[in-house]
C-alpha cells in the first residue's frame, strides 16, 4: 500500500490546497428601537470588528493549516 504525500505550498490549506479561508471575527453593529415600525433598525453599519483566532478552510471546513 502506497500513501502519496502532496506538498502544497506553505500559505495554503495543508489539507487540501485551497488559498481561501474563512475568519471568523466578531462585529459590533447598533441597532435601535423604532416605535413607528415596532423592530430594531440599523444603526448604520460599522467596521467596528475582531478576530476571534479561529480559521478555517473555505473549501474542505478543516482548521486552518497555512500561514
């Protein structure tokens, strides 16, 4: 039985070799009350975010292996 290892380059999944990844990051967006419409409205929208430090693969959903 034969196992055949695959390089892929150092900045991609080390599972299957995508270059896309998701991060996950959290948003702090406002919204408020609006007694006209009786439903919480944006505020606008912010950029107003952080990184969780959890990544994973775009393609194949595994922990991201790259850099």
């Amino acid at each position: 039985m034969e196992n055949e290892i695959k390089k892929y380059p150092k900045h991609a999944c080390q599972y299957c070799g995508a270059e896309r990844k998701y991060v996950e990051t959290i948003i702090d967006d406002e919204f408020f009350w609006s007694e006209k419409e009786n439903i919480y409205q944006p505020n606008g929208f912010t950029d107003i975010f952080e990184h969780t430090g959890n990544n994973r693969c775009a393609e194949c959903e595994k922990n991201w292996t790259g850099l």
